[in-house]
C-alpha cells in the first residue's frame, strides 16, 4: 500500500529504456516489471525514457527537468565505460554499437545524460542491477569486466540460472550485509538481507562521491548511495522489480524513492 501522502500528489519518474536491434529495426524496450513496481508499489506514474544515438546526445535534456525521479534499469548488456563517461566522444552511429548480451552504448548515452541531469536537479535516483554500475562508473569507478574471471566461485555466485524457468531464476540467490550508518539501514530495518542478484560485471574500484551501502560475502558491493544528496539517491545490485509483491526489502525500497519523489514534486511544483 502506497501513503496518502503518494496518493495526493503523483510524481513523474523517468526510467531508462535499452536499445534493441533485430532484423536491421532499432527499438526502444523494458520490461514492464518495472512500471508496475512504480505504479503499485512507490505510487508514482512513469514515462520511457529513448535511448540516445551518438549524433543526438543531447535530445533527453529537455524532459529531465519535468520529472521528479529517475530510475535506471537493469539489463544484460555490458557497460561501455568509454561511451557512459564521454557520451558525445563519437559522431556517428555504428551497428557495432549494439549487441544483444555485449553492449549498448545508445543506452550508456541516456544513462550518463539521464544521471547528470538527476544530480543537477537534485532529484532522486534508484538504479538496478545494470543502473548501480552505471552510477559508479559515471562517477568515476570501475568494473570488473566479469566476474567469473575476477573470483571463479563467486562468478557462479552471482549468476543467472538459465536452466531455471525465467520468474524463478530471479529468486533470492545470496544474503548481502548492510552498513548500519548507510540511507538503505533505515529503510531495510535490518543489517542482513537476502537478494536476487544476478550480474556479470561488478564494482572493482567504488567511486570517490559513492557510500558503499551493502556488500556480499566475497566483498562485493551490492549497494550504494551518493554521499551528500539531499534526497535518495541509491543502486543497488539486486533486483526488487520482479518479486515486489511478496519481498519486505523490495517493497520498502519501492516505497521510499516514491515518498523521495512525491517530496521533490512538492518542492519544485509546477
């Protein structure tokens, strides 16, 4: 149940879109997971964010100062840290630029445009999976290209499951531990979680403007918040989008960036 509070007031939240590219036809896409989780569960309403060719890296600035939230979502792509942290560095568009499973720059293009915008407006951020590495790289960090090859077993550790039917491969995997001084502490209520973090690339080096917020086992980051927002900005590596329903932590995370939301909405009415 969203608060009243939510109910009065809907705030606009922008989610990331990935590219998608079949037959020679370039599409725009998510998984609707993720608008329902808004809707439903932080009481916001939501537009689609397009990804960004390389030629037009600008064309997303005009909607980020109507919104009140950005949500980066996760995705099997890899990060191109090149193109996230200097987005207009290339003129042209090249079909190499995407390739199911491998990369999507014109998704890493909106990312680090959408992200600029969020922190100059000041408003609340919530990445994914794919969304919390995109915060660390954009802000100065650095990846293990695959975890597999950074610690065998903890590559399997954070792997998907592809013999699984697909709703269960997103069942809780491992447990994370969350700092008790961090923004996530008070809206976990506890310093131990189990999560569903499926990835193959992981933070290596957390960038500077970044407050670890829970880490795994084998010292992996699995959150992370941006030191002196004044509001949630926060990714976290796990996914709460898929079993929102039946999970507290997801809930509960879902509920606090709507409240963050419907706060900056009040703030900047318009």
């Amino acid at each position: 149940m969203i608060s009243q509070q939510a109910e009065s007031v809907r705030a606009v939240v922008g989610i990331t879109s990935n590219r998608l590219l079949t037959d020679g036809v370039h599409r725009d896409w998510l998984r609707r997971k993720y608008v329902h989780a808004l809707v439903r569960y932080a009481g916001v309403t939501s537009v689609i964010l397009p990804t960004i060719d390389a030629d037009d890296v600008d064309s997303v600035l005009p909607i980020m100062s109507r919104l009140d939230g950005l949500v980066l979502t996760g995705d099997e792509s890899n990060i191109d840290a090149a193109t996230l942290t200097s987005p207009a560095s290339t003129t042209q568009t090249s079909q190499q630029d995407i390739e199911v499973g491998i990369r999507d720059r014109p998704r890493d293009r909106l990312s680090a445009t959408a992200i600029g915008a969020a922190v100059a407006f000041g408003m609340p951020i919530l990445g994914i999976c794919r969304g919390l590495q995109e915060l660390n790289v954009y802000f100065g960090g650095t990846l293990h290209a695959s975890l597999s090859e950074w610690r065998p077993e903890s590559g399997a550790m954070h792997a998907e499951k592809p013999y699984l039917p697909r709703d269960r491969q997103y069942d809780v995997t491992h447990g994370v531990t969350i700092r008790s001084d961090g923004v996530l502490f008070p809206i976990a209520g506890a310093t131990e979680a189990q999560v569903n973090s499926l990835h193959n690339q992981g933070i290596e080096k957390i960038a500077a403007p970044l407050k670890p917020e829970a880490w795994t086992s084998d010292g992996l980051v699995e959150a992370a918040s941006v030191i002196g927002a004044t509001t949630l900005q926060i990714g976290v590596q796990w996914h709460p989008e898929w079993h929102v329903a039946t999970d507290l932590l997801s809930k509960r995370l879902f509920k606090a960036f709507g409240e963050a939301c419907v706060a900056h909405c009040q703030r900047n009415e318009r």
